[in-house]
C-alpha cells in the first residue's frame, strides 16, 4: 500500500491571506500562488530615487519562539536606509510600520534639503 505524502505547505507552516487574516495555506500551490499574486503587497510607496514595500511574506518572519507571528515585513530599497527593514504581526501594523517608514524617509529629504 502507497503512503501518502504530507502536504509540503502544511510542513513548513505557510500561510496566505483571508480577508486580511493569515490562514494556514492548504498547498504549497495554495500558498505559491497567494504569493504571485498582488494581493500580499500592503502598500509600496516610491520616495525619490528610494522605494518602501510592505507585503505579507507568508511565514513566520519572527527569529524568537515566544510573541505573535510576524507574517508581515517593511522594508526601504535605495538610499541610506537601503534594507532597513520592520518586521509585524497584523495587516494594521503592517499598515502603521510603512506608513513610519515613509515619514522617516520624507523628513530625512526634506532635512537635507534645510541644510
């Protein structure tokens, strides 16, 4: 008799969005293609010559094995601040954390130009 063989996404603990709320993917196609697709982009925002990109990664970004999972991550490219990156929990902080990101960048150009 042949043994079936344990889906690989559940294996590895990969999650897609439903109505903004990780949900364990059945499939590692389930999950493959959640992530193809546009809706894991929170939000991108092009400052300059520098971008800030928040997405649902999918996984549990988090390197501690205590806290909330951290499905989602920020992070700048170009700049200064190239792949300073924040890690969160939820769409919202999600949401928060790019939203700081991009103040940050803004005030840093617009101090530059002060000076």
């Amino acid at each position: 008799m042949k043994r079936k063989q344990p889906d690989l996404g559940r294996l590895m603990n990969c999650y897609v969005l439903v109505n903004h709320k990780p949900k364990r993917a059945s499939s590692l196609k389930e999950w493959m293609d959640f992530l193809a697709s546009p809706d894991c982009i929170v939000a991108s925002t092009d400052i300059g010559r520098v971008n800030v990109t928040t997405a649902f990664m999918g996984i549990d970004l988090s390197s501690i094995s205590y806290g909330p999972p951290m499905y989602f991550k920020t992070e700048i490219s170009g700049g200064w601040h190239d792949r300073l990156g924040d890690y969160t929990a939820t769409r919202g902080g999600a949401a928060l954390a790019h939203e700081h990101r991009c103040d940050m960048l803004r005030e840093a150009g617009s101090l530059k130009k002060a000076a």
